[in-house]
C-alpha cells in the first residue's frame, strides 16, 4: 500500500479527499497546516500532496520527504512559482487530483 501525507488548510476538502484516497487503496495522513506537517519530519511518503493556496505549501515542500511531491492548486499564480522548485513532480488543478494519481496525467 503506497503512503501519501494529504496537506490542506480546509478540514472539509481535506477529510472529503482523505476518503476518496482511502478508497483508491493509499495509507493516508492529513495535516491542515505547516505545524501539522512537521510530526511527519521523519516519515518518508510515496506521495505528499499540498494545497497550493496553503500560506505554508512551500515551507512544507522543505519538510516532507515524498518520492513524488504534487502541489495542487486553481491559482494560476500559485502554480506558476511552484514551476521552478525543484523536486516537486506535478502541479494541477484540485478536480485533476485523482487523474494524477492514477497515472493519467502528469
């Protein structure tokens, strides 16, 4: 089973998405800010998918150790800057979330 830390500051969205990831067969833990994120220092995910309207998305891309790290966001502005980090695979969209880790887009 793959692990994946899911970073969101709305619990909602957060707890909505942690189920349907469940579903899809992932290990999941949830963090709503960078604080959060940081009792996972240690832990290393397969995946760390971080909310790009997160204050903290780019201060928890120095925190989490993931094989793939997403950022997904509907701000243009947001994915703009996470373009240039590197180590970061995946920038998309909240409703492109399940196509991204199916494999389907990249």
């Amino acid at each position: 089973m793959k692990t994946l830390l899911l970073v969101d500051d709305d619990r909602q969205i957060l707890d909505i998405y942690a189920r349907l990831l469940k579903r899809l067969g992932y290990d999941v833990s949830t963090a709503g800010c960078v604080k959060d994120v940081e009792q996972y220092h240690e832990r290393d995910f397969d995946i760390a998918i971080i909310d790009g309207l997160n204050g903290g998305c780019f201060d928890v891309l120095n925190i989490v150790k993931a094989k793939r790290k997403v950022i997904y966001s509907g701000d243009n502005r947001i994915v703009k800057e996470a373009e240039g980090l590197t180590g970061v695979e995946a920038y998309c969209r909240r409703v492109d979330l399940v196509k991204i880790l199916r494999g389907e887009e990249k």
